[in-house]
C-alpha cells in the first residue's frame, strides 16, 4: 500500500473512479445495461 | 456540555460518498418485481451482492483508518475492501445476465466494476505492522482480560438499573463506550495489556463496587448530592480512560501515575478499597 496510498491517496483518480462506479451501477440496475 | 469529546477527532471517510454505493443499486428492487421469477431471483441476488458490497467497503475504510491511526497494528482478517471489489463485479455481473442472459456483457460488467472500485478505495493494508515480538500467546491474555472486563460492565448495568435513573444509566453507558475504546485498543495489540491491566481490573472493579453503592443509596434516599458525586467519578473515570486509551495508541510510555493517584483518593473518598489487589 507503501507507494499506491501516496500515489492514490484522494487523488482526482480516485474520485473520478468512485463516480464512474457508481455511474456503473446506476446504468445496469436502471438500465440493465445494453 | 461535555469538554472533550471531540478532542482530537478526525472525520471518517466511511460516510458521504460511501452511502452513494448503498443507493445506487436500488433501482434493481422495481427491475425485479417487473420481470420473470428469473429476473425476480437474479435481481435481488445482484442486489443483495452490491448492498453486501457496500457495507463490506464501509467496514474496509473504517478498518483501514483504525490501522492507519495505530502505530502498532495487526493487518485486517479479512480483507474487506478488495473482497468489496470482487463482490461488486460479481454483483454486477448477476445484474447484467438478469437483463441480457447473455455472457459478455456480464464479465464486462465485472471486470469494469471490480477494476473502478479497486482503482476507488485501494487495497487492504496486507502486512501487519510494527508486530515483532508479539505472540498468540499474548493474544489469550488478552482475550481473558477483555471477558474479565465486560463482566465488571455487565455487573455496572445490571447495579444501575437499580437506581431508576435513566440519565445516570445515559451517562453509564456513555463511560462504558469509552472503556470499550481501551478494550478495541488493546485486543488490537497485545502489548497494550500490561500497561491497561491496572485500568480494566481494578479501576473497573472500583467502578463497578461503586455503581452498585450508589444504585443502593440512591434508590433509598433519592440524594442529590449522591447523585452528583456519583457522576463526577464517573466523569472523572472516563477522562482516565480515554487518556490512557490515547496514550495506549500512541505507544508512549506516558505516565499517567498523577492522574492514577487522583482517581485512587477519589475512590477511596467513595468508599471503595483499592488496596487488597494491584
């Protein structure tokens, strides 16, 4: 975790997966994808 | 208001943002009851995965926080931030065979799912750290002395139930969330104990000797100023506690003997004899 967390560590990578994932979720759970 | 509480308290990052993976698969709930028995089954297993997924995410950070604050920490049994990531790709996954029934699609889902979620929250911490030296036989000890000390809590709810004062049962409860820090805290590293043993054997039995004094008193005569005595050695406890709790953490070897004799005169003062066991 030694250099990942530095690197990653609330970075704007980070959030910007946070919400694609949960961009992810939404369109399969509303949309069922496809 | 109580001083104090907030001294030196971080914000989480187990809320806000966290919550968001709790809703966001909702939505499955109205796809199940619109489809097939099929659709119905694979939805609320999806469901289910991802709520499961969310939580496991939430105790990861919390987890992963309490790890970070210690200097002396054992890595998580269970890695719950990567088992998170794997279980909201299977999610995913079941979600996506419910709507398409095909088989692409749903290993996209997955792999997309469980790739973001890793890239968002991180990975456990694997290895433990500054550990040398400590053995499971310590661990044992450790385990002894907790049952030891939830016993003298249980006996402290049981004596104040007695006394049918339920803001003085609010204020016990609050001192036993703070020596349930000192328990977490030392069940985490085993080293702690020697340095807590004091605290969670004989302050707790004198707490506990008390409480029952006090619920006696008190019940009888309704004194008000048993009453507030009462509460300031509780206060006067709990202060202990967390400053003992707090140096536990930091592993320093702060010495905490001023207060110790304070809180011991107060005891005393109470009625309660420290002398017979050390």
């Amino acid at each position: 975790m030694g250099r990942w967390g530095a690197f990653m560590s609330e970075t704007g990578l980070q959030k910007l997966a946070f919400f694609v994932l949960v961009l992810l979720i939404l369109f399969v759970s509303i949309a069922g994808g496809v | 208001m109580d001083q104090g509480s907030y001294r030196g308290a971080v914000r989480t990052r187990a809320g806000g943002r966290v919550n968001l993976l709790f809703i966001a698969p909702l939505p499955l709930i109205w796809r199940a009851f619109t489809g097939g028995p099929s659709e119905l089954l694979f939805n609320l297993i999806a469901l289910g995965v991802l709520l499961l997924a969310a939580w496991l995410t939430r105790e990861g950070i919390q987890a992963q926080e309490a790890y970070d604050a210690r200097k002396v920490a054992r890595r998580p049994g269970l890695p719950r931030k990567m088992l998170a990531s794997l279980l909201t790709g299977a999610g995913l996954a079941v979600a996506g065979f419910a709507a398409s029934g095909g088989v692409i699609e749903p290993v996209i889902y997955a792999i997309l799912g469980t790739v973001l979620h890793s890239f968002a929250f991180g990975f456990d911490p694997l290895k433990d750290k500054g550990m040398e030296g400590v053995d499971q036989f310590q661990t044992d000890r450790v385990a002894r002395a907790v049952d030891k000390a939830e016993s003298y809590l249980a006996g402290m709810s049981d004596a104040i139930k007695r006394a049918g004062d339920r803001q003085v049962e609010a204020r016990v409860e609050r001192f036993q969330t703070s020596v349930r820090d000192m328990l977490r805290t030392v069940e985490e590293d085993p080293r702690d104990l020697t340095a807590a043993k004091k605290f969670l054997s004989v302050y707790l039995m004198g707490a506990r000797d008390a409480t029952s004094k006090f619920a006696d008193v008190y019940a009888r005569s309704r004194d008000a100023g048993a009453r507030s005595d009462y509460m300031m050695l509780l206060s006067d406890l709990e202060e202990n506690f967390v400053a003992k709790t707090r140096s536990l953490m930091d592993n320093s070897n702060t010495d905490l003997e001023v207060e110790i004799s304070v809180l011991r005169d107060r005891l005393q003062r109470e009625g309660v004899r420290l002398d017979n066991n050390a």
